[in-house]
C-alpha cells in the first residue's frame, strides 16, 4: 500500500551537521530537477531568522558542489531558499509544537499532510513525537528517522514503543542511507532482471561471498559519536546486513515494497547469531588519541566476521565480511566466488587454479566484473584468467546521490528503500553476541587490512585480491592476475 504523498517537509535539525552535508545539498538537486515542489519547513533550537537560514542554505549548496563539475543553478538555489522557513525553538516545548501547526497551515493548508524528518538524535525521537501528537498533527503525517535505531534489540524495541504510541508502522520510514543507493539496489535488478545469475546463486555453484566496506579515512572529529558506537553498530548492523540481504534473498512476490521487505527479512531471519570466535575486531594505531575517544575505549574501528545463513539455498555457504577505518581504500565489493568444475580436464589440474569469480563492486565505481578462465594462446590447453567487466557509470551515466532518493521517496510515501521494523529487529539479534565485548580489539597499522588474524578468516589463502577503487582503475580496466595451473608453463 502506498501512503499519500506529503504536502510539506518539516526538517527537524535543519541547522545540524547531517542537513548541512547530505540533506540540503539532496534538496537542492530535486528543487532543481523539479522533484520537490512543497514548501519546507525547518525545526531547530536556534536564534536564526529565515535570512539567516537561506544563507546558510546557500553555503552548504556550494559548499557540496565545490568538489563537482556542476555550476550552482542560482534559480534553483533562489527556489528553495523561497520556500523553505524556520520553525525556531526547543522540541521539549509544546509551544513549538503549536507554532509548528500554524506554519503547516499557512504553507499548505489546514488538511495538508506532512511528512516529518527527523534529522536529530534518537534520544530526541520520542519527544519530536509526542509533541506533534500534542497538537494532532500525527493524524496526518509520517516521521522519517535517522539511524542509529537503537543499540541493540531491546534498546530499538523501546524506541520503537515510543514512536508506535503515535505512529502506526506504515507511517514510520526508518532511513538506512544505503538503501538509497542504486547500486545496491541494483542487486535486485542484476539477480532478478536476468536468468544469467539467479541459477547460479545457490549452494550448488557458490562456495562462498565476501563483502568488503572499506574507507581508508580514520574517526577524526567524530571521536564521541564514533566511540558510542564502532564499527559493528555503524555500519555492520544496519548498512551491511541490508547489502546482505539484497544479496542473498529469494525473489520477491513482486516488486511492491512490502514483497521486497517480506523477502529480506526471510533472508535475516535465516542469518545465525554471530559466533565470536568467528569474529575478528581491530582497532587503528592512534585510535585512542582521537579527541571524545575514552582512554579504556574497548571500541573496534575494524572488524571481521563470518555469517552463516541457515536456509535451503544457502546452507553451507559461509559470507565473509569486513569493513573498517583507516584501511588501504574506500570501497564497497562482494565477490561470489565459485565452485571450481567438477574434473581437471586441463593441465596442471585443478589445485592451482583459481576458481571463476563474480565481482560486484559497488562503490565507489558500480560496475560488475566476471573472471572466467580461457585459453592461452599459444600450444597447450592453458586456462588464464580473462576479466569481463563494465563499468556500469560509463554505460549508464551517474547516478543520483542517496538523500535524493531517500527525499523523493519519503515525500512520494514510497517504503521500499527504508528498513522495516522487523529486519532491524533481526540484524540486531544477528550481531548482538559480538556488542560491547569487555577487552580491547587487535591493533593494526593504519593503510592495512585490519590485524593479522583477519587476513586469513576465509581460509588459508585470504581474501581474494580487491582491485583499487582509484579512478583510473576502474572495475572496468582492473587488472586479474593471469592464473596457470601448475606445470603449463614447463609445456
Ligand atoms: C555512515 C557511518 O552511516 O555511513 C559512517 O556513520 C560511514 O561512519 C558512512 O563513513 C558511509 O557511508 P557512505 O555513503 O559514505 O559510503
């Protein structure tokens, strides 16, 4: 079912640091697409006047588009500056709440409905709600909430509890900003729109996945954020376990949001609580040295994990993940690594030859590249790896930012690319073994791939190598490491 669509959007925290990065930037290209067209309304605790608000628009506009080729479309700019007002004043405050209610009033009439997005701390999620209730303006709205969604199960269902007095689920969109990115929802498209892949994504022809999140940047000025949190509740529960789900899920009944949701949170709840001995975690050198970071921190800023899916299609398969800080590069890749064919038919046998491999690299170029074995010119049956590979920005274009989406879809009253309740639910019963563990995690040197111990949590021969994410390397023209079974070369 397809909720209305909004007739104006409250940002609460319109002066926070989120808005000033991703949401008006996000804004700004849809007012300049023609995509957002009501009026908007910001909520914050501030003593700016709407002046003042449209010059700080102007500068986190510019600010987002200085390390881009677009010009800044100053009709664009002027658009949203117009129509976009402040509501000043403390959430706590029921008055806010009033004078909220006649601004939606005045931008767009007394029946409009709103769509609210709360761009604030989740302690402040309770409190934004019970004030709108105060005045009645739940009736006819929806709430859009940031992540994090608790701190673990019991801690989201309380959120949860909070919001649901108010909000039935349909008219709560929890965000995960990956969902908003089309290359992981291009994992649908490339399984389902293709009878290429769906035949093998199985037990019977994949041996094992590995996901990698890479960003080769440290904490820096989110030492306190950072430290409440580490890797496992930034990125892990929630951004990873959803790639994970796209990726492994059976086809959705249709592509309805509410299928697509059924079908992942199938998938989740197939994924077996962590093992921690399954578990690798890391922390970068000088990691605690980083302003807001407590002396005796326990916080990981790496880990690496085994997941198991315990389902029909894929019992037996194990995923490998990582992610982390302060690594080699920044990157987000699955490969699916074959089965190797049933007889050495070739010389050399099969021991030493790698097999075939399905890349998804998923940023920061999306593209998908295909290692397959052919034959080396020349005498001798000798396989080599061959890439097949494309490079999905230079066949398709660019591709839109994830708050844009997350915007259009949160006003069109479209759920599909945020979290339902109950797969929240399910990624924190999946990692909460692995939560606040009471001893330090493994350093490792900054510009590496985490401890020692991680390298080899696929098997003796570690991860398969990962192609740079440079832009003159892009998967399209990665290199492959030829591959000859041994004794060819003696031919
Ligand atoms: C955020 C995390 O949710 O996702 C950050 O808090 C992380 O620590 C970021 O860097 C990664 O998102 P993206 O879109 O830059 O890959």
């Amino acid at each position: 079912m397809t909720a209305p669509a909004g007739d104006v959007l409250v940002l609460f925290g319109i002066t926070g640091d989120l808005a000033k990065k991703m949401i008006i930037p996000a804004l700004y290209q849809l007012v300049r697409r023609g995509e957002l067209t009501v009026p908007v309304l910001g909520v914050a605790l501030t003593d700016w006047d709407d002046d003042r608000l449209c010059a700080h628009m102007a500068d986190c506009v510019r600010a987002a588009l200085a390390d881009t080729d677009q010009e800044v479309d100053e009709s664009a700019l002027e658009r949203l500056q117009r129509s976009t007002h402040l509501v000043s004043g403390d959430y706590a405050d029921p008055a806010v709440f009033t004078r909220l209610a006649d601004a939606i009033t005045a931008a767009a009439g007394p029946t409009a409905f709103a769509v609210h997005y709360l761009a604030v701390p989740p302690s402040l999620f309770g409190t934004v709600a019970d004030g709108l209730a105060g005045v009645g303006l739940h009736t006819r709205s929806r709430l859009v909430v940031e992540k994090p969604f608790g701190r673990d199960l019991a801690s989201a269902r309380a959120l949860q509890a909070l919001l649901a007095k108010h909000y039935p689920e349909d008219r709560i969109f929890r965000v995960d900003h990956f969902l908003g990115k089309e290359p992981v929802e291009d994992l649908l498209v490339l399984r389902f729109a293709n009878t290429l892949l769906e035949p093998l994504w199985s037990r019977h022809w994949i041996d094992r996945f590995e996901i990698t999140m890479a960003e080769d940047f440290d904490v820096a000025d989110r030492g306190s954020f950072y430290d409440a949190v580490g890797t496992v509740r930034d990125v892990v529960q929630n951004h990873l376990l959803q790639v994970m789900a796209y990726l492994l899920m059976d086809a959705p009944l249709s592509d309805a949001a509410d299928d697509q949701r059924d079908a992942k949170a199938r998938l989740l709840r197939a994924v077996r609580r962590l093992d921690p001995t399954d578990v690798v975690r890391g922390r970068y050198d000088g990691y605690l040295d980083t302003p807001g970071v407590a002396p005796d921190s326990t916080t990981e800023t790496f880990v690496a994990a085994t997941f198991h899916v315990d389902d029909w299609r894929w019992a037996g398969v194990p995923v490998h993940l990582r992610a982390g800080k302060a690594l080699p590069d920044t990157l987000l890749d699955v490969v699916a690594v074959l089965r190797p064919p049933p007889r050495a038919l070739f010389s050399g046998g099969l021991g030493t030859m790698r097999p075939d491999r399905i890349r998804l690299r998923l940023q920061p170029r999306a593209g998908i590249t295909i290692t397959l074995l052919a034959k080396q010119p020349g005498q001798g049956d000798v396989p080599t790896g061959i890439p097949l590979a494309v490079d999905f920005r230079e066949v398709l274009g660019p591709v839109h930012a994830p708050y844009e989406r997350i915007f259009a879809d949160a006003l069109a009253g479209d759920p599909a690319h945020f979290a339902r309740m109950d797969t929240i639910e399910q990624a924190w019963r999946v990692v909460e073994p692995i939560l606040d563990p009471a001893t330090p995690p493994s350093p490792y040197a900054r510009g590496t791939w985490g401890p020692e111990a991680a390298e080899r949590l696929p098997g003796p021969e570690g991860w398969v190598p990962l192609p740079p994410s440079a832009p003159s390397a892009p998967a399209s023209t990665a290199p492959v490491t030829p591959v000859r079974p041994e004794g060819a070369l003696a031919r």
